[in-house]
C-alpha cells in the first residue's frame, strides 16, 4: 500500500515539475511577443509624431519664410502657434525646437536651417541657397525614430489660375503646363469656362514644353464647370459621361460643386514677398509725354484698314535690294486695340487707341507679288526681283472702325514696351502677339487689366500668348524669381 502511495506522488512530482517548466516557458515566450508588441506600437507612434512634426516645419515655413534663417529669440516662442494636437515651442539661443503629441505622449525635438532666401553661407549645417534642411527626433516608449528633410521653394501659382469669381476662357484653345507638378490647375470659387473638352480637345493639361498628358492637372470649382461647344455657346458638364469625356480629352481631373480642399483668397500685396533684385515698373502709356496710365483692355485684332507699305526685293543679277510701295484698301490687317474704362469700370465699343506693328508681315504677304519680272520702272528688263518677307514695313495705316477718330500708331520693332528694354520690362509683341515680363518686373497697373483676343470679319485672330518669365537660381532671393502683376 505503501509502495503505490509513493508512485502516486512521484508521478504528481513529476506532471507539476513539467506544468511548472510549460508555464514558465510559455510566459517567456509571450513576454518576448508582448515586447516585440509594444516596441512595434512605440516605434509606430514615433514616426506618427515625425510626420506631424514634419506638416508643422511645412506650415511655419509657409506662414513664415524667414523662420529658422537665424537662431531663436525669446519673441520667437510668442510666435508659435497653439494647437491641441501638437505643441511646440522654439528654444532661445539655437536653431532647435521641442515638443509633444498630447494624445500619444510622443516627444520631438528638432532643428531647422533655414536658407530659402540664400542669404546665408552655405557649409556645415546650412544647406545650399534656395533650401531649408530640417532634422527631427521623436520618442515613443522606448523607440527613436529619426527623420532628415530637404524642402525648397516651389513657384508661387505657376501656371495655376485662381479666382473668388467666375474663371472664363473664351478662346480657340487652352492650354495649362507647369513645372510644378502639384500646381497644374485651375481654381474658382463659382463657375469655369474652357474651350471645347467634350467634342474636341481644345483644352489640355500637358508636361512643360512637350505634347505629353499631365495626368496631374485639375480643374476646380465651387460652382460649376462649362465647356464652349463648336458655336461658342457653353455646355455644362453634368453627368459622369460628360465628366468622363472631358477628364479623357483634357488629361486632367475635373472637380465640381467642391466644398472643400481648396481655400481660395483674395491677395493683399503684402502677401506677396518681392525680392529687392525686382525693380517697379508704372504701366503708363509709353506712346505719351505724359505719365497717363494705361490700365483697361487690350485686345490682338483684325480689322480693316488702307494700308501704306514698302515691300524690299532682292534682285540677284544687280546684287542690290529694290523697295516697292504698295498702298490697298479694304484690306484687313493684324492691329493691338487698348480700351480705358470710364469711372464705372465699363467699355465702350470703340476703342481708346489703336496700335500698328511696323514689322507686322504676314498679314501683308498674301496681298503681294512673292516676285517681280520686267519691270523697267526698278531694275533692268528680265531680271527678277524677289521678295524679302522680313523686311516688309508699314509706313502708314487709316483704320476703318465705325465712330473712331484716332489714327494709328506705327510701333518701331513692332512693340509696346513698358519699362527698361535692356532691363526689367513688359513688352506687348505686335509681331508674334506675345506679352512678356522679364522675371524681375514688378508691374503696377492703377486699375483693371485684361488682355484678350477678338474674331471679326478679317477672320479669326489666335489668343495671345502670355509668359510673365521664370529664373531659378541659387543667387536669386529665394531661389526662384517671376514677374510680379498687380493690377
């Protein structure tokens, strides 16, 4: 009897000896799961807090461009702004900052060189001009998560169109590129009109310089958005096959009815952070004695017109150059036209003065002889005489515009130019209908300005092209430089 009771507890030794062993192991192994866990969830939550502190870098820097450019002062830390998901404050005397997540219990400390303005010298810690070089630390637990960034400056609104009213593009065609890919777009607080996106592909987001889709461009309204049908009439884009349609033709996304996303505001000039290498230009009429300011409309036409000019040709036996005058009558030729508003901001149907470019040639071409045989008045019998494009000048232009008195202004080299020619200026081309601004114009315009294009009878007149000029460089304040308009 003896001998069994003692087997008995021998094996009852034995299993509580190996549920001993079994629940040790078992728990080490599961401390081992349980901290792997935790470092998982703190090394998470780190880099939740690195992200949250890098949009808090991005946001001062926006609000603020010269954040970080010098070390901290005292009057810094009333600057930082409240906010109960991510406190941060400044440190005097550096270039760090510190912080918290409340709601995680995460912690961050980092530093910002700030050289957007490529005012300081590069080497060491401040990076090259134009940038701003940020490192972040943050704790969670036990875990460190580690984060270095590089930011630059972007073009402010390049080839984007922004508006609290209506955006109206009433042309022959739209085409929007931007070497910012985040900035390719159109944004109006009510309605949009483009050129024709359902039956044709008038209006395009394309990669700068190229034929190629940006697939990146958007088109954005509050209200709604409008596509010109063939007759010019415009077509709301309301169900999905129009958007499908549109968004295929445009390479573009389309936004309608948006109540969100984008805040669209209206600019004071202080807003606006002009370097010093700019230099101001007064939009005054250069044709005038007077400073007369010339803010209103311009607008690239045809109209009709007896037109005075001299047509070179060359004559290769006599190795000389014969002028031939031409006058024609009822002719339609290419013509700038300004409009001053009235004190209501309206215009009248005629214009305020009309504008001829002295080089202007392919309107007058069509009009002439490309050669001239026999002709004993210039050269001798049987030579020929051929014409010289380029060289074609007009010399005088009466305008036939019902109830306009002025005459016509003959642009030397063909331009309307405001400002320094050599230096920073605004330049209406009358040859190719282009509108410039060098990169370091500042152009003050007392009032409206709109510059359009107008289909008459002489036929269809393109849209103007308009290129307000872009330098990047790490000498420029900032790193990149455009024309500034305000108008």
């Amino acid at each position: 009897m003896r001998d069994k009771r003692g087997i008995a507890l021998a094996l009852t030794l034995l299993v509580l000896s190996v549920m001993t062993i079994v629940s040790i192991a078992f728990f080490q192994a599961y401390h081992s799961h349980f901290s792997i866990t935790r470092a998982s969830r703190d090394s998470e939550t780190a880099f939740s807090a690195c992200e949250a502190a890098y949009d808090y870098v991005a946001y001062r820097l926006e609000h603020d461009r010269d954040w970080g450019t010098v070390d901290f002062g005292d009057d810094d830390l009333a600057k930082d702004p409240a906010s109960t998901l991510i406190v941060i404050q400044s440190v005097s005397g550096g270039h760090e900052f510190v912080g918290s997540i409340p709601a995680t219990g995460a912690a961050i400390r980092g530093t910002i060189y700030n050289n957007l303005a490529g005012v300081s010298a590069e080497g060491g810690l401040v990076p090259p001009a134009g940038t701003a070089r940020c490192q972040l630390e943050c704790k969670s637990g036990d875990a460190t998560r580690r984060v270095e960034f590089l930011v630059r400056v972007a073009p402010l609104f390049d080839s984007s169109a922004l508006t609290r009213a209506n955006l109206n593009v009433d042309a022959q065609s739209l085409t929007l590129s931007s070497s910012d890919t985040n900035r390719n777009m159109l944004r109006a607080e009510k309605d949009i009109y483009v050129p024709d996106m359902l039956t044709n592909n008038s209006t395009r987001f394309l990669l700068p310089g190229t034929d190629t889709p940006d697939f990146n461009g958007l088109m954005w309204a509050k209200g709604d958005i409008y596509s010109y049908d063939g007759g010019g009439s415009p077509v709301k884009l309301e169900d999905p096959n129009d958007f499908l349609q549109a968004s295929t033709s445009s390479n573009g996304k389309l936004v309608s009815g948006a109540e969100s996303h984008f805040s669209v505001f209206e600019m004071d000039t202080d807003l606006i952070k002009i370097p010093d290498s700019h230099t101001e230009i007064p939009f005054n009429d250069p044709t005038e004695a007077t400073t007369k300011s010339m803010h209103g409309r311009f607008v690239f036409t045809r109209r009709e017109a007896t037109v005075t000019f001299n047509a070179p040709y060359y004559v290769a036996d006599d190795l000389e150059t014969e002028n031939v005058p031409y006058t024609r009558s009822g002719v339609f030729v290419d013509v700038l036209e300004y409009y001053e508003p009235n004190a209501a901001g309206e215009y009248a149907d005629v214009p305020t003065k009309v504008f001829r470019g002295k080089e202007r040639t392919a309107d007058l071409v069509p009009l002439i002889p490309g050669e001239i045989t026999e002709d004993d008045g210039f050269w001798d019998d049987e030579d020929t005489g051929v014409l010289q494009v380029d060289n074609i000048t007009t010399s005088s232009v009466v305008i036939n515009i019902p109830g306009y008195s002025g005459g016509v202004n003959i642009l030397d080299n063909s331009k309307l130019e405001f400002g320094n020619p050599a230096g920073a200026n605004m330049t209406f081309n009358l040859e190719t209908q282009a509108v410039t601004a060098t990169h370091d114009a500042v152009v003050d315009v007392a009032g409206p300005l709109e510059i359009i294009s107008k289909e008459t009878d002489g036929g269809v007149v393109p849209p103007p092209t308009i290129n307000l000029g872009y330098e990047s460089s790490g000498l420029i304040e900032g790193g990149v430089s455009k024309a500034v308009i305000r108008a």
